[in-house]
C-alpha cells in the first residue's frame, strides 16, 4: 500500500535533521524467559538466532521489572509505554474491578467482539492509560507508519500495537484461527484469512512433540520422568515423546507446546509481506509475542527438557525470521530488541528438596482466614469481595453497612496477614499510595500499585512460595524478587554496535530507547532512562 502524500512530506522535513531511521522496528518478547536462560543453553544454540542477537547486538545482563506483579499483562506494557503498572494502569493480567464487582481481564472491553473466530474477542487497549512506542510511532507521521502486533495471547497482541495500530491478532483457542476483535476492524485482511485456511493448527496437532536435537544436549536440564511437572492432558504423562495426536481436536492443547512459536513467527512473516512493512523509507513496527514458553514454563518447570527444547526450537525461530527480515528488507535496514515480560521460580517442591527456601500457600486459606478474623471481630459477613495479584480487595459496602472505620478493618487484616509464616510484609493501600517508600522491594510494590485499580491491602509472600490451588508441580510468577525480575534486554540492527552491559537497567528503559532512536515523542508515561550504551 502506498503512503500518502503528507506521510511522504513528513518524512521528507525530517530527513535533514535526523540520522537515517531504520525501516523496520522489530520488538520481540518471550514470554517466562528468564535471564539464566541465556547461559544455561548459549552452547546448543545455532549461530543465528540467539546468538546471532547476542554475539551482534548489545546485550544487558542486568535488566530488571522495577514492579510487582511480574505478570504477561504489565510486562508487555511496561517495555511499550517506557513506565509501570502505577501509571500505566496494567496492574495484572486480571484485576477487581470494584464498580462490575468480578475480575476482568487486562484486555477486557465489552464493547468489542470477534472477528475471525467463535471467542475471545472482547479485547482491545483501552485499559492502557497512557500512549505506547508504537502509538508515538503512529502520531509522529500521522498514521501512515504501519505497526502490527502478532501474539498467541490477546494481550500480547493488543497491549504492544498500541491504541491506533494498523492490526493486532491473537490465537482463538476454541477455533485455532488467528483473530481480532471490532476494536480494530469489521473484518480480517486477507492474507491473515489466507492463513488460517491453511489451517497449520490441526498440522501441527496431528503429530508427536518429541525432542529437537539428541538427549545428550539436554544436560543443563533434570531427568526427564520427574515428579515436578504436569501433564499436558490426562494420560499423556511427563515426558518425551508427547503423542498429540489423541487430542488433535483440542486447539488449545496447541498453546502448550513449541508449535505456537513456529505459528507466531509464520504469522509474522505474513504480516510483512501482508502489510508491506519496512519496505520504504518510513519506519514500520512489528510486535512479537512468543508465549508458549509461558505455557510450557508453568506446566514444567524452569528445570525441565520440556522448557530446554522450547528455546532450541525458538532459536531457530528466531534465526529463520531473521534470515526472512535479511531477504525481505535487508540486513542492515531493520531493528531489532528482544526481552522478556518476566521469569518464574523454580517449582518449590524441587526447590524444597535440594534444601533450598520455598514453599506454598493457598489463597482460599487467606479469604477464609480473613473472613473468619472480621467476623469475630466485626460481625458476620462476606468481608472480602476478592484476592488477586497479592491483593485484598474489602467488602466496603459491608464495612459502611456497619458503620465501621475502614482503616481499623484494615489493621485486623494486616495483623491477621502478618500472623502467617509465608507473608513477609503486608501493607494498607493508603500507605503505598502516598509513595515514600525507599526500600527497593517496597518501592517494587508501590510502582505496581494503581489508585483506582488496585487492592486495598498488599501483601508480599516469602521467596519460591506459590498458590497450590492447581496443586504442587509446575511453576509461577508474580513476585518482586530476581527470580521473576531478572531478564534479558537485546538490541541489535541498525544503529546498534556490538557490546554487553553489567549495569543495572529497568524494563522501562526500552521504551525511551527507542523514542531517542527513531527520534521520535516519548510515549506519554514514560519515566524509564534511554539506554546510554547504545549511544556512546
């Protein structure tokens, strides 16, 4: 499609007063992708995937989330809008909303609906306070700079495309196509209708998720038949080869393999040559979001050869797409970063063995508890409307119905909170609010904390201790701590030298990164530091 007119004269008036931009930006996220990731399976890497980003680019090796909770939802804002859940307003992929009273999900909007599939398509950004990268992008030459968000999760597509993107898609797990929702548009663009009749889902269902390279390559990771992990359904145990052919038909049991990265990147690669991006002089956006590394994270484990062989294979995702960008656009002419939207912990039960912290907890526990506590102390009634994301959300038309002072309701909380083992700290929402806090975890805590969004006491939980609601195998995240914090940040591409960086830098940098890159407005939010070494 050709740019008008006006795009071209923008582009034109800035041309003299700035470096030449890169044609395409590439933003890559995967999805539970801790740091030590990186050193653990750098040696069976091929040479054009992760290392090629790593060897080429610029790696920091000490990147960090500056809030809590480390979830999808706030990941994936964090690194677009340059700022945190606080401002822009992600605070977990779920959250209360008091006013509905029931939990919605991030991307939640009524007001959307399907296109494409038969579910999930009350989706769209509106939920995102202030503007991201991308939507900068989009304002700065007036719309005609394409940006295209591809992710299995809806919000791993509609959160980084921004407001105002040329088209977000996402995986439909009920009908295996790739869809969006009326926010966007009334109906799918043909080359994504093109793909979806090839109907790759029910491909890749129709075989055997068996071990990429040789069992010898897989000794950074635990035995395979172990008691840590969980099926990916009923009967097909734990370890290799996982025969899906027995539930071909479940097109969500696809997000709990490596399959839904080679869709991702296929779906990509169609959206370049779909859309025509970077194939002129004004910058385009693609967003990546490989999240079937989540999927398999959670069901296995950080330790597992089921996580181990998820990054082979996404390496060599990485390495074609990148071999397909060389072709299409050119080496040279595009950008590249990769990062991730958190860690996870080592699941506790193995953790717990090897005599190290951890443990778990039950969030229904906590509500009883809690219930139980006012109740005694305040009369009978359903005291807590909700628990999420470390979060208590009160019943305040209970506690105005008594008459009662809402912070006295709180102090019994808190102290019934403080009582148990597994709560390290527990705070009022008044307290965060006033943001004073000068210890780093705290200071994690208040930068994930929304006036209006938010709980009204917050609790931290000791290191590696989870819910076991889903029982005891599998991991999580959501905390403040490294294990969850830590992650990769890779630039690499045009404008990019070769380098790595030990200093500590946040999840928000990315974001002014780009900003000072393409010479481009900060997104609205942003407060994160462009990344110095890359302009030195």
């Amino acid at each position: 499609m050709k740019r008008t007119f006006f795009g071209l004269l923008i582009l034109m008036f800035f041309a003299g007063t700035s470096q030449e931009k890169p044609r395409l930006v590439v933003g890559i996220v995967v999805d539970q992708m801790r740091y030590d990731y990186i050193s653990r399976f750098y040696n069976d890497f091929d040479g054009g995937g992760f290392k090629r980003l790593i060897d080429d680019g610029f790696l920091f090796r000490n990147a960090h989330y500056d809030y809590m909770p480390t979830k999808t939802g706030p990941g994936h804002a964090s690194i677009y809008t340059g700022t945190t859940p606080a401002r822009h307003g992600i605070i977990g992929n779920d959250w209360y909303a008091t006013s509905i009273d029931q939990k919605i999900n991030c991307v939640y909007d009524s007001t959307a609906s399907v296109v494409g599939g038969v579910s999930n398509g009350e989706v769209s950004p509106r939920n995102v306070k202030t503007t991201t990268i991308t939507d900068e992008l989009r304002l700065f030459y007036n719309f005609t700079s394409r940006v295209v968000g591809v992710s299995l999760k809806d919000r791993g597509a509609a959160i980084p495309a921004g407001h105002n993107p040329t088209g977000a898609y996402w995986y439909d797990l009920e009908s295996g196509n790739m869809i969006t929702s009326t926010y966007y548009q009334k109906n799918l663009p043909s080359w994504i209708e093109k793909y979806n009749e090839r109907n790759r889902p029910n491909a890749f269902l129709s075989g055997k998720w068996e071990l990429l390279k040789a069992r010898e390559a897989y000794n950074e990771s635990i035995e395979d038949e172990n008691p840590y992990e969980q099926e990916l359904r009923k009967g097909m145990g734990v370890s290799f080869p996982h025969d899906l052919s027995k539930h071909k038909k479940d097109m969500s049991l696809l997000k709990y393999t490596p399959f839904t990265n080679t869709l991702i990147k296929e779906v990509s690669m169609e959206a370049v040559i779909g859309e025509n991006l970077g194939m002129d002089s004004i910058p385009d956006f693609l967003t990546m979001s490989f999240s079937a590394t989540d999927d398999i994270g959670h069901r296995f484990g950080p330790r597992s050869k089921e996580v181990q062989d998820t990054y082979l294979r996404l390496d060599r995702e990485i390495s074609e797409f990148l071999s397909f960008l060389d072709d299409k656009i050119g080496e040279g002419n595009y950008l590249v970063f990769l990062s991730a939207d958190h860690g996870a912990t080592d699941v506790p039960a193995y953790m717990y063995k090897n005599k190290m912290p951890a443990g778990y907890h039950n969030n229904g526990y906590i509500r009883s508890l809690i219930n139980d506590r006012l109740s005694e102390r305040f009369g009978e009634g359903k005291w807590v409307s909700s628990i999420i994301n470390e979060q208590v959300y009160l019943n305040k038309n209970l506690v105005d119905d008594k008459q009662l002072n809402l912070t006295e309701v709180k102090k019994e909380v808190i102290k019934t909170l403080m009582a148990e083992d597994y709560i390290v700290d527990a705070l009022d929402a008044d307290l965060v609010a006033m943001r004073m806090f000068t210890d780093p975890m705290l200071i994690r805590l208040q930068n994930g904390y929304d006036n209006k969004r938010s709980g009204d006491i917050l609790y931290i939980l000791k290191p590696s201790t989870l819910n076991d609601a889903w029982g005891r195998k599998g991991t999580d995240h959501r905390t403040p701590y490294t294990y969850d914090t830590h992650i990769p940040i890779i630039f690499y591409g045009k404008g990019v030298r070769k380098g790595n960086s030990v200093r500590q830098v946040a999840i928000t940098d990315i974001a002014p990164t780009l900003s000072m890159l393409l010479n481009i407005s900060l997104p609205s939010g942003a407060d994160g530091e462009p990344l110095k070494e890359l302009f030195e």
